[in-house]
DNA sequence: CCCCCCCC
C-alpha cells in the first residue's frame, strides 16, 4: 500500500508546486493525434482525495506503457510536471506528466473512493505561476496532444458555426485594414512581457502576441487599457476568438513573421478564450540546422533545435550606451549539422536557467543572429524558448546526441575569432567565418552603424608610415600613456602624475591595405604593428634613437607582404569631422596551405549557390 | 502609439 499525497492536485491545479508527489493512475486512454501521428495518453490522477481527469503522458514515456509497465493502477512519484491552463472559463488545466518513477501498483478499484473530482479547479490559474519544475521562462515546453482536444471537452459556443461577434470567422491570412468586418479563431504562440515606454507622444505600456491558425500568423499588439483588459486572458498556447481590432501595415523593419500587416487592439476589440482549437498549428516552425546559420546576416531571425552542450555562468556585464547592469548567460548548442553556436540568454532568462538539467533539447524559434567572431544567436524577448519540447525534431537531435553526437568533432560558428566567445576555442583568423573583400567595407557601409564592425580579410601592405609611428611611453605596469621628457634625465606621466628615469617604446602604426577589389588606410596597435615591420617595438626604438639606417628599411621592407587580418570599423569623431576608422585587431602571416583551403572553400559555396 | 534586446 502506498501513501498517495492527499490535497496534492487541488494544490497543483491551483497553481501551486509540490514536490514529488505520489500519485495513482486511475483511467488510461489511448488518443491517437492526427496531426503528427502520435500517441498520446490521457490519464486519470488520483491523489487519495480527488481525482483529475486531464493528465496527458509526455509522449517519451509511451513507451512506459507500451511495456505494460505503466498502467491502470499504477502508483508514480511525479518528479516533474507542467501544469497549464487551457482555458480560464470554464476552468481547464492540463497536467504534463514529464518525469516520474513508477513505485508499484495497487487495485484501482479497491483503493478508497476519492471524496470528488476535480475536473474544475477552484481558482483561476495562470501558467506562468505555476512553476513548471525546470523551465527557463514561461514557455515552458507543451508537450501534449494537439487536435483531438474535443474527443474529451465538448466545445460550449453559443455562436452561430463559423461565427464570432457576429463576424463570420475568416484565416488570419485574409485579414486586411479595408475590411473590418471579421473575426478570427487563433492560438496564441508568444507572449511579451509589459513594455513601458515614453517618448515626444507621452508614456505608455504595451505587449504583444503572436497569432497563428492554418492560413498564417500575426503579431498582435496591446497598449495601454487593452494591457490591461487582454494581457493576463492571452495565455501562449490557448486558442482565441478575436474580433474588432484595428489592423495596419506590418513595419517589416521589426517584424519577423510572415503578415504585411499586424494587429492592434482597441477598445472596440472583443477576444474570448476557445475551446475548439480546429487543428490549430501550435507553433510555427522554419527551422535551420546550425551549419546553416552561417550563411545567414547579422540580424536575421532564425528557428533552431538542438542539444545544450555547455551551459555558461550567469554573469553581469554593463552596457555602453545606458551604463545598465545586465545578467548574460552563454549555452553552447549542438546539432545534426555537427556543428555548434553560442547562444546568449539575458537578463532574467539568464539568471533563471536551470543548469542543473543536463544536455537538455533547447527548442529557439526567433533567434537574433549576430555575427561577433563567427556566428552567435541571441535570445530576445521574442524569441520563442523552449526546453525539451516534445516535436519530433527534439527526439531527432538528442537521438543523434545520445548515439555519438556529443563524441563527435564539432565545428563550432561561435569561437573563431582571437579570444572566442568564453565558451572555448579557435584563435586563428582562418577558421572567420566573415570574410570581405576591402570594396565591401565601403560598399556595406561598415563602421557606418553604432557599433563597430569586425571582419577578416586577406590584404597586402602597400605601404607602412614611418613618421609619427612610435611614440615614448609611460613604463608603468599597464600604463601607455605618452610620456614627457622633462629633459633632466626623468619622464613625466601626467596620467600616473609621477616622474620615471625611463620611457618605454610603444606603436600607432598607419598602414595602407589593398587587395584586387580597393585599397583601405588602418591602424596598427604595438602587436599588430610588431607583426606587419617584423621586428620588436625596443629593437625598432634602438634602431631610431641610434639613427641607424636600417630603421628606414624595417618600413621600406614590409611594402607588398600579405597578412590575415581581423579588421574593426567604427566611426569615429575627430576634430568635428566624422569618419571610419579602421584598426587592426589581429594580423597573422599567411599559411599558404590553409588559405588556399579557405578560398576552395569559398570558390565550393559560390558554385552552389549558381546552380 | 513600440521597434531597446545590450558584452566581449
């Protein structure tokens, strides 16, 4: 006989977590979805007091009971769940049974007679509250059936068929601003959080959703007093009826989904909670494998899949602009492409990673790629996260993971560039993913945007000048300030404001760059400069202070030699005049055999993409 | 009517 945890489903359904409870199965259902031809499982929990009709088996688990393990009777220690409400009038809440053990079984018959059921909960939950064991924000995987919802809830619409508002229903695809007479039936897939803002047109909140039925998808957006009227009703994944808003073209700008035009609530809009949910997409995925994200630009917008390989610290980072602290947290995700990209979660997402779940599927629809050392991807508020979805995709890669992916050689987009990206690796310009020809820093206007631009090329010095290249500096430690010559035998440093007996030599090297397509000036810092002359910035000081002719030459000499270098670009401000400067991050001597396996390569792509 | 999404 086992001690089931008596009031431990009221708790859940009221939105409350409890840890491992025990649990009794007391019905099984086979439900067959039609949509992606799985099988799911619906059970009946009993707690010792009450029953729930609507627990849905992760589908990872069929297999359970495809082995008679789990069965009617069975009693399971419910290790991790996702509670989540279907619709708040009438009240429905499925629980996800994603993790359990089996203890044993008893009769379920002769157990004591639960005192009700509760297929109703008395309170009115929100899925964000009830905190789904290990997820990273409200889009906690959903992992459960999909079209055949009305096999067990019949729907309770008291408007005509294909109705709402006394709209007739159309696709979201058909919506159009010259027609406001519709109503549309969709599923929320993303929810924002509350946005504030203030500008020259006063203060404001707003958020937005997003929309999918069969024929498309929209964005949705609320301000103000439909924040308050829609925000909490709009759950993700819940189907709605929406009528009367007021539609307007799509800033194509911003948005990422696939509509010219986007939604905006007023305060003539009507949206009521559905309960046929029609077959309704859940989501609307176009995904990339990694290896592809290197063929994509800074900023687009892509779906991806894959195993967590590494999880990186929580850590606080100040940004430039507005001076804000701000949590980042880096995961390094892998998959069947064999290949791996970093990417950055921030603020609370950060801080609210559960790392202790290992090699977890991370499911990110709506990853912002950015291009720093390689590729990287970035989490934003509308990116879509999911952890472990149950999509046949996710079974994929971590079957692929599993059965020797994670002991394969992975190339990874993130860290190639000197320094990488802290989740580990490549230091050599080689292996850049952003190569450019010098007529592109112009052409793409790089440099021209906020940030500076970084990107590698293949360039011959044609020219090193010699004048103004090196300066005395301050000794100290970590101190490269110029240093004054008091003429009486000591330096002054103005920044550490103390006199030294020596100087130390250091480097601004201008050079001109050219390769076939166009010709660049760019700046060389001590290391750099170091490499491109050949020779030690002390060495080349000697060589000055002694006059020796052979400085000349150090100059004179490095004239049409070719580097890989990694190039910055950013604007910058000098006596009122705004221009693009370009330094030099790294340079590195050519290695002829790599190289030429670059440009293969390269020439390889470009045959491609002509067929 | 927002539209920032940050850092190396």
């Amino acid at each position: 006989m086992f001690q089931l945890t008596r009031g431990s489903l009221k708790k859940i359904l009221d939105g409350n977590n409890v840890a491992d409870p025990i649990l009794q199965i007391t019905q099984m259902k086979n439900i067959q979805n039609n949509m992606d031809g799985m099988t799911r499982y619906k059970v009946t929990l009993f707690d010792g007091e009450t029953q729930h009709t609507f627990g849905i088996l992760a589908t990872q688990k069929n297999a359970l009971v495809e082995s008679n393990q789990l069965r009617i009777g069975s009693v399971i220690k419910l290790e991790e769940f996702a509670a989540n409400v279907l619709s708040k009038d009438p009240p429905k809440v499925v629980i996800i049974l994603l993790n359990f053990e089996i203890l044993g079984e008893m009769d379920a018959n002769s157990k004591q007679q639960p005192a009700a059921t509760i297929s109703q909960p008395n309170k009115h939950v929100q899925n964000e509250n009830i905190e789904p064991n290990k997820s990273i924000n409200q889009n906690k995987a959903k992992s459960f059936f999909d079209k055949k919802e009305a096999d067990f809830e019949k729907p309770q619409s008291t408007n005509p068929p294909g109705t709402f508002n006394g709209f007739k229903v159309f696709g979201i695809s058909s919506l159009n601003p010259y027609q406001n007479k519709w109503a549309i039936k969709a599923r929320v897939t993303n929810k924002s959080n509350i946005r504030t803002y203030s500008n020259a047109r006063g203060e404001g909140k707003l958020f937005n959703v997003e929309l999918i039925d069969n024929t498309g998808e929209i964005r949705a957006n609320g301000f103000n007093d439909q924040v308050d009227k829609f925000y909490e009703m709009l759950q993700i994944d819940q189907v709605y009826y929406i009528s009367k808003a007021t539609l307007k073209t799509a800033n194509k700008q911003y948005c990422r989904l696939d509509n010219d035009y986007e939604m905006t609530f007023n305060n003539e809009t009507v949206i009521q909670p559905c309960d046929e949910t029609d077959n309704l997409p859940r989501i609307n995925l176009n995904l990339a494998k990694i290896s592809d994200i290197s063929n994509h630009a800074a900023n687009d917008f892509v779906d991806v899949i894959g195993v967590v390989k590494s999880v990186g610290d929580c850590m606080t980072i100040v940004t430039k602009s507005t001076n804000k602290e701000l949590k980042k947290r880096e995961l390094s995700i892998v998959d069947n492409s064999e290949c791996a990209i970093t990417a950055t979660l921030w603020g609370k997402q950060a801080e609210d990673y559960d790392s202790s779940d290992s090699f977890p599927v991370i499911l990110l629809k709506g990853a912002k790629v950015g291009d720093y050392n390689g590729r990287t991807l970035s989490v934003t508020s509308t990116t879509v996260v999911q952890i472990n979805p149950d999509i046949p995709e996710a079974h994929t890669v971590k079957g692929w993971f599993e059965q020797g992916g994670s002991e394969s050689e992975i190339q990874d987009l993130s860290s190639q560039g000197a320094g990488g990206s802290g989740m580990g690796a490549g230091t050599s310009i080689i292996g850049h993913t952003n190569w450019k020809f010098l007529d592109q820093l112009k052409d793409e206007k790089l440099g021209m945007g906020d940030k500076a631009d970084y990107f590698s090329t293949k360039a011959y010095v044609l020219y090193a000048k010699k004048d103004n290249s090196m300066y005395t500096a301050c000794p100290g430690e970590n101190c490269n300030k110029k240093i004054f010559d008091q003429n009486d035998g000591t330096y002054r440093c103005e920044k550490c404001a103390r006199n030294y007996p020596n100087f130390k030599w250091r480097m601004i090297l201008n050079i001109n760059l050219a390769d076939f397509a166009d010709s660049n000036w760019a700046t060389c810092f001590q290391e750099t400069a170091e490499t491109i002359l050949g020779i030690g910035t002390e060495e080349l000081g000697e060589l000055k202070n002694s006059n020796d002719p052979k400085f000349d030459e150090v100059f004179s000499e490095c004239a049409f030699k070719e580097f890989n270098f990694k190039l910055r670009a950013k604007m910058e401000t000098y006596n009122d005049e705004r221009r693009v400067k370009v330094s030099a991050v790294t340079v590195e001597p050519i290695d002829y055999v790599q190289s030429g396996r670059r440009i293969l390569e390269k020439i390889k792509q470009f045959a491609k993409e002509q067929v």
